[in-house]
C-alpha cells in the first residue's frame, strides 16, 4: 500500500489528551489511554501523525504563547515513552474576536478554517482527499470535508455530549464515529485497505 501520501491529522485536547479546558500547566496535561499505541500504529504504516489544534487561550490571556510549547514538549516525551511520534505539530493561537494586536485576527488556520490541513499539505507533500482528520467536535469534520478529507468523530472529550445532544444540528455527518483515537486508527487503516483494493 503507498501510504506516504496519506496524513492523519488530529485534534489535541479531547482527542489525543484528556479534555480539562484550558491547560495552563504541562503537570495537567495527560494522555488518553490508547494514544500512544494509535499514533504508533500510525508510524508503522508510514502515515504522517499531525496534531492540529486549535488554542485560543493565548488569545484570551489565560496564558502566554511559550505554555503551548511547553505542553507540546510534554506530550512528545509521553509519546516517545510508547515508541511513538508526531510527524508535525500545528496550532492556532488566534481567536477572531478577543486578544490583542497578532492573537486577534480572522485566520484561516483556526478550526473550522482548513489553513493547518493545507499547510500539512504543503509541508509534506500529502494528498488531502486520501487524508484523514479525527476530532470530538463536529467542527473537525467540518474542516476535513473543505478540504476533501474524511473526518471522524471520536466520543472522547466533547465528543459524546455532540453526538448525544448536537446530532440533529450538526451541518456535515462524520463518515465513522470511533470509541477513542485508537478506535479511530483501527477504522482508518481498514478504510484504507478497502480503498487500495
């Protein structure tokens, strides 16, 4: 299978981390059970693992830009502890309507916008109608179907609270709705195989 082409892009908290709202401090900061083993199942099939997150807490002054930094150093040590890693991390700190001066802007890379999609397109040369974007929010599966990707819901973090009370509001239908990412990685690679078939 020519894997090389295909990205899976990933929300961060609610998706690959616990959902705790803002996170101020790496110390709060944990993984999901089964990340670890669904990003490693990633990298052994050569599939890019890209997180793209969206975190307007820069914009809203709970915390200044270096704490994303910090968090991201620590979930790359949580990660390398399963043998596993992230091909690249994207994140937006811009919120259209709050913040000062660079922070508040109407960007395109801000979920649902495709900017930090288009960019993992850029960046390595993936094709984005064979990628894949995972996330507990209908908003990750808008995003996925701009750019001509297939978006999953997965019922961790807000996740379960979208699909039980959001449903029948929600403007696109994910084409799978996962237990966890790993759920989500295990349904990807079956997509996959069912493709190149």
């Amino acid at each position: 299978m020519g894997l090389k082409d295909i990205a899976v892009f990933m929300d961060r908290d609610g998706t690959v981390s616990k959902e705790i709202g803002y996170v101020n401090d790496p110390t709060r900061y944990e993984l999901l059970p089964r990340t670890g083993l669904a990003i490693k199942k990633l990298n052994q099939n050569g599939i890019k693992a890209i997180l793209a997150t969206n975190q307007a807490g820069v914009a809203r002054g709970y915390f200044k830009e270096e704490m994303i930094t910090k968090v991201h150093n620590k979930l790359e040590r949580l990660l390398e502890k399963e043998d596993a890693y992230l091909d690249a991390i994207y994140y937006c700190h811009h919120h259209p309507d709050v913040g000062e001066g660079k922070f508040r802007k109407k960007c395109d890379c801000r979920k649902p916008e495709p900017g930090m999609l288009i960019k993992g397109e850029e960046e390595f040369g993936v094709d984005l109608n064979k990628s894949y974007m995972i996330g507990d929010k209908i908003s990750d599966v808008e995003v996925a179907h701009k750019v001509g990707s297939k978006g999953i819901l997965v019922l961790t973090g807000y996740g379960m609270g979208a699909y039980k009370h959001e449903r029948e509001d929600w403007p696109v239908e994910p084409e799978y709705i996962a237990e966890d990412l790993f759920d989500a990685v295990e349904w990807i690679l079956m997509d996959i195989k069912a493709r190149e078939s």
